[in-house]
C-alpha cells in the first residue's frame, strides 16, 4: 500500500492531535471521523475526476501544510485592506482563518440579522447547526470538501429573519497574512436568508505575496421563499495562496441571487459554485471576470441544477490570460426531470494574450424535461487586429489600445455591479491588475 502524500497525511496528522470547537459532541465527532476517513481513502482530486480535469494537484500534494495558525488573533494586518469607504456597512473579518473580533464590525447589524463566528456558535448553541455539519459524504464531495468537514475550526454563521431588507451591504473580509510556517486552515460558512430577506454580501479576499498558505472555504447558502442575495466577490488573495472554494447554493420558489465575481490573485484559486434552483419560479445569475498572469492558475465551475418549474439561470464570464497563466472556465446546465419551463443560458469568452497562455472552456448541458429553453457558447481568441488599427489610427499608442481593449471586454462582466461606487472600485482593480500587452 502506497504511503500518504504529504498534504494529507498533514491533514490525518492534525486531525489526531487538533482540538477542534465542538469536541466533545457526540454527534459531530463522529461526522468528523466520517469525513475523515472518506477524504483518507478518495485523497485529492486527481484528472480523472471532470470537475478537476484541467487543475493539476501534483505539486499541491507533496505540500505539508501546518493546519491553523495560533499566533491568527493577534497578527497585524494593512489597515487599509479592511473598510470600503466608497460602500460603508458591518464587516466580518477573519485573518488565516480566524474570526478577528477586533477587526470586524457589528454593532450596527439591525435587529433581525445575526452573525456568529462558527467557533462561537459551536460553544453558545451546538444543536442548530446539527443539519449542516452531520451530513453523510456522497458523490460530489471531493477530498479538500471532506478535509473541511473533518478540520474546519472556524467560519461565518449568518442568519437574516424573514421579511428583512437589509439596507447597507455586509462585507466579509478574508485576509492572509505570514505565519512561521505555511498554513492551511479550513473554513465553513453558513448563510439563511429568510422568506422575503433581501441582503447585499460583499465577499473580499486579500493578502501579501509570500503568505503561500492554502485556505479551504466550504459554505452552504439557503435562500427561502421570494429572498434574494446580491454576492459580490472581489477576489485579490496574496501572489503565492492557493485558495480553494465550494459555495452550494439552494433556493426556493421566487428567490434569487445575482452573483458578480472579480478573480485578480493567488497562485491557485478555484471556485466551484454549485447551484440548486429548487423551487419555482427560482432566479440564479453570474456575472464574472478572471484576469490572469505569470504561472497563475483559476479555476471556476458553475454548476446549476434546474429543479423547479419555470426556472431561470444566466451566466456570462470573461477570462483573460497572459505568460503561462492557465484559466479553466466550466459551465454545465442540468434541467432535472420535471423542471418544465426551465430557461438557462451560459456564455464564456477568452482572450489568450501569449502563445504560452492557455484556457480551457467547457460549456455543457443535460436536459431531461419538456419546453426547456437553454443554450450556451464559448469563445477564445486574440485582441482584433482591426479594433487595433482602428484605435491607433485615431492617434492612440499601440500598448495604449491594447489594454483599452483588454479592460472592455472584462468590463462587461461588472456593468451591473451596484451600487456605482461598488462597481467604480472593481473597474479601478481591474485597470491596475491588467497585464501588460506585448507587442
């Protein structure tokens, strides 16, 4: 029998000797035994597995992370990392995986919105979260899922009582800071937005280049009946973070959820949005851009499952890669049996802006039910020669014209960011982030 790689017997190492909030529950010590034993028998994903076809983990393997970091609730962070000030509102903040309270912001939360820190929800009132954290592992959880079931010390538990509309957004905060060692910690978050909520979340991810941590962040998000979330992911993690993401999202007859995301940083980053429009009437946009450059890796799945009838699903996303950077753009639209009615779409396009750059787009539908409107396509090219003539017969200079060009056609994925301020600070970061065009 082969040993372990490093990562996770790392992983195996920490959860013998972790004393983890909520220990000493029966029940979920047993779900984190569960958990992992069946991360030790899968490990990580490997090329056979779709969802990770193009994200090589060889060298992520052989890495033997510290799980957690001990010195996270005292480790100064960049003041300037934490507020917005062109969109004020509470925050939570967590640094390498910790909930800092003196960073975050919650006095002004109004009443009807509650924010706990997992750790704190686990040691005040245990048994709510029974349904969320004792769950049997099926098909679809993948070794870094099954690690955070096994290992997540800390996360965001958030509530909105039916009928709220909360009116300033709520900012969450992951920061990445150095540490005596390179770090992985593992995150779960859980969001309720209650019948008729409507809430604004503002998800943020920052840090300094040489952190080379790796975050696991695994979230549930149940939207009941006529909610609505409006997610906005600004995503700038340090140069050398690998951040790993899976959001399942549920929601129910006449909710919705608009999602924008903007992907700048890390050395590895991946999201995979997997979506349920279980009830009718449901609603799931996105809208997103990543912008990639020098040996960066993302990777983004989003996964919509349309459940009830008269559904609807839209996704538009840019991708942009230059050097060796390598994007992966998956797209699959599944219409369940009985979803009648459903309306789904997907559209990927891609600029490669080196020969050495790649991105692979895979848009994909399933359809097993009756009078289903859905399509999708993908696209990869280069900057139009013509468009460029065109600009630099105008008298605009050739590198000039061609970050224009490259800042338009990712623009387009943040156009219906609100409020406008918002939006002005995500078109801000992407000029600052685009690569240079070469010639």
């Amino acid at each position: 029998m082969n040993a372990p790689a490093p990562f996770v017997q790392a992983m195996h190492d920490a959860a013998a000797s972790l004393r983890l909030p909520g220990s000493g529950l029966a029940w979920l010590d047993a779900a984190r035994g569960e958990a992992l034993h069946a991360a030790g028998e899968r490990g990580l994903p490997t090329q056979h597995n779709e969802l990770w076809k193009y994200t090589p983990l060889r060298a992520l393997a052989q890495r033997a992370y510290v799980v957690g970091d001990p010195g996270a609730a005292t480790r100064p962070i960049a003041a300037e990392w934490l507020p917005l000030p062109q969109v004020p509102g509470p925050r939570v903040v967590f640094v390498n995986g910790a909930f800092r309270a003196d960073l975050s912001q919650l006095d002004a939360l109004p009443e009807g919105v509650r924010v706990q820190s997992l750790a704190a929800a686990l040691h005040d009132a245990p048994e709510p979260l029974r349904f969320l954290l004792d769950k049997h592992a099926d098909a679809a959880d993948d070794g870094f899922t099954l690690f955070n079931r096994a290992l997540a010390a800390d996360g965001m538990v958030l509530r909105v009582a039916a009928g709220m509309d909360v009116a300033e957004p709520l900012h969450v905060v992951h920061v990445g800071v150095p540490a005596a060692a390179a770090t992985a910690w593992h995150l779960r978050s859980l969001v309720e937005l209650g019948e008729g909520a409507r809430l604004q979340l503002i998800e943020r991810h920052v840090g300094l280049p040489e952190t080379g941590h790796l975050a696991n962040l695994v979230r549930d998000i149940s939207v009941r009946e006529h909610a609505h979330l409006d997610w906005t992911i600004i995503q700038q993690a340090g140069a050398d973070a690998t951040l790993l993401r899976c959001s399942r999202v549920r929601l129910h007859d006449d909710a919705g959820v608009d999602l924008h995301a903007l992907e700048l940083g890390g050395k590895l980053v991946r999201h995979e949005v997997r979506v349920e429009l279980a009830g009718a009437r449901a609603r799931f946009t996105s809208h997103g851009a990543f912008v990639l450059h020098g040996r960066q890796h993302a990777d983004m799945e989003i996964l919509v499952s349309h459940m009830g009838r008269d559904t609807f699903s839209s996704a538009e996303w840019r991708g942009v890669a230059d050097n060796r950077a390598r994007g992966v753009m998956h797209g699959r639209i599944l219409v369940q049996p009985g979803a009648d009615g459903a309306d789904g779409s997907f559209y990927n396009k891609n600029l490669l802006l080196s020969p050495d750059a790649e991105i692979d787009t895979r848009p994909a539908l399933e359809i097993y039910a009756d009078e289903v409107k859905a399509n999708h396509g993908a696209t990869v090219g280069q900057l139009d020669d013509h468009v460029l003539f065109y600009l630099r017969s105008r008298g605009i200079p050739l590198e000039l014209a061609r970050r224009m060009l490259v800042r338009a056609f990712c623009s387009v994925a943040l156009d219906d960011i609100q409020p406008a301020a918002l939006r002005e600070h995500c078109e801000t970061l992407l000029a600052e982030h685009l690569p240079e065009v070469a010639a």
